[in-house]
C-alpha cells in the first residue's frame, strides 16, 4: 500500500486490506446514521451498480425478512440465511449462473460490496419488536459479515485425489478517492470459488473468501478465525490483493507494521500488528510460495515479480532503511514487500497462523499482489467517468484470468510432492 500511495494513491487492495418487528424495505430517517462506509451508499455511483446488477433490492428484502423475526434466534437464521444466499448469488453471478440482473458486467465484485453494505445498515438501525442488546446487535453484524464474504462457506470435497487451495481477496477501498472502484482480488474470489484447475499431478479445487478493509477487523482477529480452521488440510494458500500498476508481485516477506493508511471507515492504525502471544512475534514472515516457477511461468499479459524489498529499522538503529533484498537479522519491521497496509497485514497473519501451527515446511502459502484496475484513459476522472467502461471490464478479466493461471502453477507445484497428507485426510 505504501507503494500504491506514493503512485497515486494506488496500492489499491491491501496493496499497495434491534431485531424483530418492523423493519422497513424503505431506508428512513434512520438510515443515514450508519458507519462511514454505509454512508457512501447514498451516492450516485453505488446505487447505479446496485440498479445495473440488479442488486438494488438485496437490503430491502432483507429487511422484509428481519422484521418478520420475534425473537434473536430467529434473527440469527435469518442473518445466517440471508448473508450466504448474497455470497452465494454474487459468485453465480461472476461465473455466469442465473440472470445477470442487469447491463453491468458479470465479472463486477462491487455489488456485493454495495449489497452487503445495505444490509449491514438495516442491521444496525434496526428497531426489534423483541429486546435485544448491543452485544447481541454486533454478533448479528459479525454473523452477516462472515456469511456474506464466503468465510463461512470454506467446503471441500472428500475426494483424497483433489489438492485444496484457500484464496482470499478484498473489499474495494480508497472510495472517497474514486467511488466507483472495484478490486481484482475480490473479483478473482468471486470468479474462483469453488472452481477446479487441472495441474500436471492433479486437480485441485479452490475456495475463496474476502475480507475487510478495516483495521479493527483485524485487530480482532478476524483473519485467524477465518484460517485457522482450514490451513491444516489444504494443499496451498493465497492471500490476494490489489497491488502496483501493471504487474503482478510475489511478496516475498511480511512485515509486523501498520502504517496508518486510512482505512473503509475513514479509520487509521499506526503500530506493530497486534496478534496473540506478542512476547513471541516476529517481525518478519516469509512466503512459501513457488515464487520462481511462478515467475518463469508465461501465465497471461502482465510481467510477474519476485518482489524482495522491504523497510526496516536496523538493529542498533533509529531510521528507516529501505532494503532491496529482505530484511537484515534483528532489524525491526516498517513495511514488508506488500506495504504496511492491510495486504501486508493479511499475509503477515496467514503466514504466521502457518508457522505457528508448525506448517512452514508443509504449506505453501504467501501474497499476491494483483495489477492496479484502471478506467479506460478517457473515463479516468471519478468526477466525470462512468462506473464502467470496455477498458475497465477487459482490464479485470485480464487479471483476473492471469491470477488463475498465477494460482495454477503454485498447485501444480504444491501437488508435485508426496501424497501423504492428501491421503491422511
């Protein structure tokens, strides 16, 4: 991310990551109180996505059916419901199953950003017939968040002869710079959830997730809980996101740093990425990744980087020192190869929930960083371009394409060895 706002704010994507009663489908008075985040759906250009991917009566139907609720089990079904079946409508969408609801293009993740947004807002200005706690209100609001981004919808089949690989992309972000943007990593996860790539030693099927670009998410722990779970039984994983301008990067090490970048919520975090047990962190993960067969592989349009540089404050030292080849031993972390946003974050996490469970040596698993997604040239400005445009579209499908075939060759490589483990499933 620190890249990406040095270039024009464009580390995009972690580049540079009342129940009950009477709820109405019509946004009232209410409605416009809601997080920053829920505030920009009022703007031209998110309803226009909604409308044009027909999208724009997710949240009030789904308001319909909390209203209908008379007690917070019920409310919790209904959350649990409602957040899967948008998850589940988004990725049919992307990969073609259904109506497409409008003239917006299929391989769009922004109405599932939008969508999901509507409802969150329902939740949080909800009057319930019924009495229900701030505490209560929250674990609603987690609930639709987790079943809505996939993260509870992580299944693969038993079959010992298919490799497992978990992706997760983001939300898009920088919105208060340009509202229209969409992210390729989210784009991607819709595009291959529960799709299967053929590889010289075998398939392998891929679930994906996305996730927030909140710090307090985070902080919360968020990530771990998603991971941990799944990081013992697959065969690879990817964190993904949006990256530097026309090209991809294999980040080869994540740093224990948050920058401060101004988050989704207008929010920023400056410190040393919190986690469990900090008396026993380190400042540095590195990618396990087969980030050279990665590199030589011809997977699509844009060239691929095995990107090595961090920051880091030596030991004995004060200063940030930019290093081109990795850090040095006993420096401290100020960005790793993926900034100090939260794409470093995400894969500074994933690749120490691996270590932490003693995968390092067993699992392949690092970050991706994907091209920025740019506008045609002639629809670059956010104050008088349209949400879409030919460029736009090819531009996603484009990277879309190359971060499956990205993804093919790591299992190909990840399936290329003993079987045991696929065998002990």
């Amino acid at each position: 991310m620190r890249t990406a706002v040095a270039v024009a704010g464009t580390v995009l994507m972690g580049g540079v990551v009342g129940q009950g009663g009477t709820a109405s489908a019509e946004p009232g008075p209410a409605a416009a109180v809601g997080t920053v985040e829920e505030q920009r759906l009022e703007q031209a250009a998110p309803q226009e996505i909604l409308r044009r991917s027909g999208f724009d009566g997710v949240a009030g139907d789904f308001a319909a059916a909390l209203g209908g609720t008379r007690s917070y089990a019920q409310a919790q079904r209904v959350v649990s419901r409602e957040g899967t079946a948008l998850w589940r409508r988004a990725v049919d969408r992307v990969q073609g199953r259904g109506p497409a609801g409008g003239d917006l293009s299929r391989d769009d993740d922004r109405p599932l950003y939008w969508a999901r947004l509507g409802m969150t807002r329902e939740v949080r200005t909800w009057e319930a017939e019924f009495a229900l706690s701030e505490d209560q209100r929250s674990e609603l609001l987690a609930q639709l968040d987790r079943t809505s981004r996939g993260q509870a919808d992580l299944t693969w089949p038993t079959a010992h002869h298919e490799g497992r690989i978990l992706l997760t992309g983001f939300d898009p972000f920088t919105l208060d710079r340009d509202i229209r943007i969409s992210n390729p990593s989210g784009a991607s996860a819709l595009a291959l959830d529960g799709t299967v790539v053929q590889t010289p030693h075998g398939p392998a099927r891929i679930e994906t997730a996305v996730f927030p670009v909140r710090w307090a998410d985070f902080a919360e722990g968020v990530v771990e809980r998603a991971l941990r779970p799944h990081l013992p039984k697959l065969d690879l994983f990817t964190t993904v996101s949006q990256g530097r301008i026309g090209r991809f990067d294999i980040e080869r090490t994540n740093g224990a740093w948050r920058g401060g970048f101004g988050d989704n919520d207008n929010a920023s975090s400056t410190g040393t990425v919190p986690v469990t047990d900090p008396a026993s962190q380190p400042q540095w993960t590195s990618s396990t990744l087969p980030y050279k067969e990665i590199v030589a592989a011809g997977t699509g349009r844009f060239p691929v980087f095995d990107h090595t540089e961090v920051t880091e404050i030596p030991a004995g030292g004060t200063a940030p020192v930019v290093r081109p080849d990795g850090p040095t031993a006993g420096s401290r972390a100020r960005a790793g190869g993926g900034g100090d946003y939260l794409s470093n974050e995400i894969a500074y996490r994933a690749t120490l929930l691996r270590d932490r469970l003693g995968l390092h040596d067993t699992l392949p698993g690092g970050h991706v960083h994907t091209p920025v997604l740019q506008f045609g040239a002639d629809n670059a400005n956010p104050a008088t371009g349209t949400v879409t445009d030919p460029d736009f579209v090819r531009n996603r499908l484009d990277i879309v394409a190359q971060v499956r075939a990205v993804v093919t060759v790591a299992a190909g490589e990840a399936l290329k060895g003993p079987t045991d483990r696929r065998e002990r499933r």
